[in-house]
C-alpha cells in the first residue's frame, strides 16, 4: 500500500488589508520532503500520524511539501499555483498511491480562486483516478463546499475550539482511509447547510454538550464520522457558513437523517451559542470590577485577531487603559516589528520613546506615541499551540504607566504562555489580560483567568457580522435575515 501526503492551508479574511504573498508561506511554515518536523503544525496532523502508522502497518508514505500562511488576505495567485503545482508533481511523481492524505485549513481563497482546497482536489483526483482514496483533515471555520464533498472520499474536521484536537482527528482520518482502501467500508457524506453562521467556542455551553453529542453517534449503526462545520464568517465567498457533515459505512437515508437532526439542534440555538459581545469599554468595567484573587481577568479582542486575518495592531485597547491610568495590566500580543526592533538596540532596563501599532490601515486606529520602560526582550520565539508549535519571532515587553505591552515580530495571536514566560513575566500576576484572540487563548490563559469577557474593538475579524460588506454569500443567512431556514445540499 502507497499514500502520498501534503499540506496547503491558510484561513482567507477578504475583509483583511494584508496581503498573501508566496514569502507569506515561506516565512510562516514551509516543510518540503526530508523537512518534517517530529511534531505537527495546524495542518499537518494527517502526516504526522500517517508517518507513524506507517512504521506500526508497513505501508509506504511518501511525504509531499506543507505550507502554512498565517491568515490575513487573498492569496496572490502566483503563490496559490506555484505551491499547488510543486505538490502536484510531487504526486505525479510518487504515482501509484492507493491513498492520498491532504491536511488543509479549509477557507482559503486566492485571486481568481474562491475554493482552493476544491481546486486542488479536482487536480489530485485528475492526477490519481476515481479508485483512489482521498482523505483531508480540515479546521472547523472553513467552507465546507459541494465540490470538495464531490471530489473526497472521507472528510474530517476538527471538533474542539481551541483546536486541542488535531492529532485524534488526523488519527481518525488515516483509520478511515485506511479501511476505505482495504474495502473495509464505504464512506456515504451527507451534508446539512443550517442556514446561519455564529461563533461556537467549545469551552462552554452548549458547544461544550454538542461536542458530545457529536461523538456519540460515531462508530455506532453504521456511522463513521460526525464534523460540526463552524464557517469562517469574515470570507465573503458563496458556500460559506455552517454545515453539518456525517458519513455512514453505505448507509445514506440514515445518515441524511442525522444530518438533518442535528443541523436542526444547531438551527435551534440560534443566539445561544456564544458568549455576550460587549464594546471593549464595557468589557474593561466589568473586568475592572471583578474579584481576582484567583486570577487575572481577561478580556479577548476578536476584532483584532491575526488568526482571522486581522493586523493585530489596534490601538483602541491600549489608548482606553492608558487613559484611564489601569494597573497591573498587559495587552499581547501587538504586531509592531519596528518597535519591537528598537528595544531590542536599547535593551532591557533602557527606555526609548514608540509609536506602537496603528500602522496597517484605518481599522488599526492611530499609533500610541509614549515614552516606555523595555522590560525585556527575547529573540526568534514560539508559542504553543496543543501539540504544536507556532513561530512568534522576535519578542519586546515595555511598559507604559501601568500597562505592560507584549509587542512581536511575527503576527499573530495569544495562544501559549510562552508570550509572557519566555520574557520573564507571569500572566497570573496581572490584575487584566487583554489578550488579541478569538478563542484560542482559552486553551493556555483560560485555566489562569478568574473570568473571560469577549470584546468589541476594531478590524476585519469584528464578531458583529453584519458589519460585514457581503455581496457573495448564499442568501439568506441568519444573522442577517432571522428567516434562514435549513435544507440537506447532499
């Protein structure tokens, strides 16, 4: 037996100012064959479990090239095709393979590409034959599309939010696809389009439940595998939003029904999934009014989140705690390399004057000008991410009055407590976190915090998703219109 693996994946905000560029990838994540690391990134969970399994079940795995961008905007179509066509001739030249594994994001989108993971699909599936097995792992906040359901053979997502679970998905996916090879079974796909998109953060009711709920169908009368499609709600591209996904061992009117029902349970909790969105000066009374003894408050930033494509350069947060002279505080991480290079020539225990953030747009709001004390400084960093790790670059805390600012190099979101630890600081001893994430800081910070408020600043990851300027998306779609209804699309 032969599978051949690969990996391209980012998460598209076409809302987002940044560009992706192919030095976007290279500079992120870039794995060719002979590179893998010994441990998985985001993406790359199937090859890293099917490399294992191969030692364990004697099959050959060829492993192809990965790359990873961190999300921002399009993709230019250069970097789109040149990545594509390098693992396609990877695959041409590991011809034949019984099985193909491909770890994708799922809502990417390059120009003159609304579906890459569907376009890449349709060329392996060109490339490999209709009896071949195709596998792809993929993160719950992609576009779950006809076209990939159409060209897969077995789909699987991740089900966790915080992504805590890439390697027992990406174990699940090789099993599936190992027993489709052997003609063990034969995976049916029915898919539910609910009609809507929200946020679903699986710390917390009723997603929490849902989780559940989802595994406890699987391996039971025939059902093999249950995905909770969340959406990525900042792409305005046609499939997008959520979906609920089962496959059944042959056994499509069975699967059609779970589908439904519980496509029907996620249409029920309209509103009720996710926490209270509150402007960031209400989140910072609340906070400032908590008891935490225990721990720090938190507050999370959306809006600003690089891991929905946004800068991460905002400055609406650091200007109100300034202003109102907050102690004990620190904001991370903030996307400002210029800054971050300055205290690095002044050192820890000097002081220099910034003008940090407010750089890459008119969502950025204007820079913060002060005069700040370097804390410490920290070169070529990472931040984990569950079994992952994730590059943060080079590392400068400062601190402004009260407020201590974790600035970085490499753009991206508050994830592991290296952001603090490996400068010397401990996040349990603030009286506040303000922390630029959606929901993967729960992960790491969440088990610190005496409570977690969900904010509204500025930028193109904002949760209010009728601020949104759609034009392309499948109408209706609640929230926008209250009448969405659902319907099985397959």
């Amino acid at each position: 037996m032969r599978l051949f693996t690969a990996s391209i994946a980012t998460e598209t905000n076409t809302f987002s100012p940044i560009p992706t560029s192919l030095e976007s990838y290279l500079s992120c994540f870039v794995a060719r064959p002979g590179e893998h690391p010994d441990q998985p990134s985001l993406c790359t969970a199937p090859l890293f479990v099917a490399r294992r399994r191969a030692q364990q079940e004697g099959f050959t795995l060829i492993e192809g090239s990965c790359f990873f961008a961190q999300p921002a905007g399009l993709t230019t179509r250069r970097a789109y095709e040149t990545m594509r066509d390098e693992v396609l001739g990877q695959l041409k030249a590991a011809m034949p393979v019984d099985g193909v594994l491909l770890g994708m994001h799922g809502a990417m989108v390059a120009d003159g590409y609304d579906d890459c993971e569907g376009d890449l699909l349709d060329h392996v599936r060109a490339i490999v034959g209709p009896d071949c097995v195709i596998g792809v792992e993929l993160d719950p906040h992609c576009h779950l599309t006809l076209k990939r359901l159409r060209l897969a053979d077995v789909i699987v997502l991740f089900k966790e939010y915080p992504h805590t679970d890439i390697v027992p998905r990406a174990e699940e996916l090789v099993t599936l696809v190992l027993k489709t090879i052997r003609k063990e079974i034969r995976p049916v796909a029915s898919l539910y389009d609910c009609g809507m998109i929200a946020f679903y953060p699986t710390t917390s009711e009723p997603n929490l439940s849902f989780v559940a709920r989802q595994k406890s169908f699987e391996g039971k009368d025939g059902v093999l595998s249950v995905s909770f499609v969340h959406g990525f709600p900042h792409a305005d591209v046609p499939e997008m939003g959520s979906r609920m996904l089962v496959y059944t061992d042959n056994a499509k009117p069975k699967g059609d029904a779970l589908a439904r029902q519980l496509g029907e349970e996620i249409i029920a909790l309209r509103g009720k999934t996710a926490p209270p969105d509150l402007d960031f000066v209400d989140a910072l009374d609340q906070a400032l009014a908590t008891n935490t003894a225990n721990g720090p408050a938190i507050i999370a930033e959306p809006a600003d989140n690089a891991g929905g494509g946004s800068a991460s350069d905002n400055t609406m947060a650091l200007h109100e705690l300034i202003r109102r002279g907050v102690k004990g505080t620190a904001v991370a991480p903030l996307w400002d390399p210029v800054s971050v290079s300055f205290c690095h020539a002044v050192g820890p225990g000097g002081r220099v004057r910034l003008r940090i953030g407010g750089k890459t747009s008119d969502l950025s709001g204007d820079p913060v000008d002060a005069d700040c004390e370097v804390l410490a400084v920290a070169t070529d960093r990472w931040q984990s991410f569950g079994d992952a790790k994730a590059a943060v670059g080079d590392l400068a805390a400062v601190r402004i009055g009260g407020v201590d600012v974790i600035l970085n190099t490499n753009r991206c979101q508050a994830l592991g407590r290296e952001l603090f630890t490996d400068l010397g600081l401990n996040p349990k001893s603030y009286r506040l976190l303000v922390l630029k994430s959606a929901q993967h800081f729960m992960a790491a910070y969440g088990p610190l915090a005496s409570t977690v408020f969900y904010s509204e600043t500025q930028g193109p990851s904002s949760q209010r998703y009728q601020t949104h300027d759609y034009h392309r998306i499948q109408r209706p779609k609640w929230p926008m219109e209250q009448d969405s209804p659902g319907k099985l699309i397959a």
